[in-house]
C-alpha cells in the first residue's frame, strides 16, 4: 500500500484557451502518494541546480533560489505561474561573492 499525505492541490480539470492553460484558482483535498511527489519534487531540485549551477564572471556566485510550485493530486509539481493566465509568481534569486 502507498504511503499517501493529505495536500491541498490543483484541481485536475483543465481547460485550453488560447494556447493557454486555464484552471480554478480553487484548491481541493487529495491524498497524494508520498514516493511520487518525492520523485517530482527531486527532479525540480536537480533541474533548478542545473539551470543555477553557473558562475558570474563577477565573482558572484547563487547562494539561494526560492520558488513556489503547485501540487498536483498524481504528486507532480509545476512551478506556480507557467501557463497559468493571470497568476504572479516570483522566483528569488540571492548572490553573494564568491
């Protein structure tokens, strides 16, 4: 039996519009397997390494990245704001010298 933790996530239902992917800003309750939003969120952290990973030839080099992420009922995670029509998101960004 999966191991499941209770989240508020994004509706399954989407619609197409326009090229773009409108959802309810509605949150609803889903059990969410446990293994599958490890594996998601672990694959968003080597994914934001390897965008990150460059050094500045300033000397400056990425101390911190914050980001929000939405989590879906299959334990997938999107950052907040791709695709979504309206929504505001922000990624933060902390450099200090190397």
């Amino acid at each position: 039996m999966a191991r499941t933790i209770r989240a508020l996530v994004a509706p399954a239902e989407t619609t197409q519009t326009k090229g773009m992917t409108a959802r309810s800003t509605e949150a609803v309750l889903a059990q969410v397997d446990v293994d599958k939003l490890k594996a998601s969120i672990e694959e968003l952290r080597q994914d934001m390494a390897d965008l990150f990973a460059a050094r500045d030839e300033a000397g400056f080099r990425l101390k911190t990245v914050s980001v929000g992420i939405e989590i879906s009922a299959q334990g997938g995670v999107t950052l907040i704001g791709t695709l979504t029509a309206g929504a505001k998101a922000a990624v933060t960004l902390t450099f200090e010298r190397a």
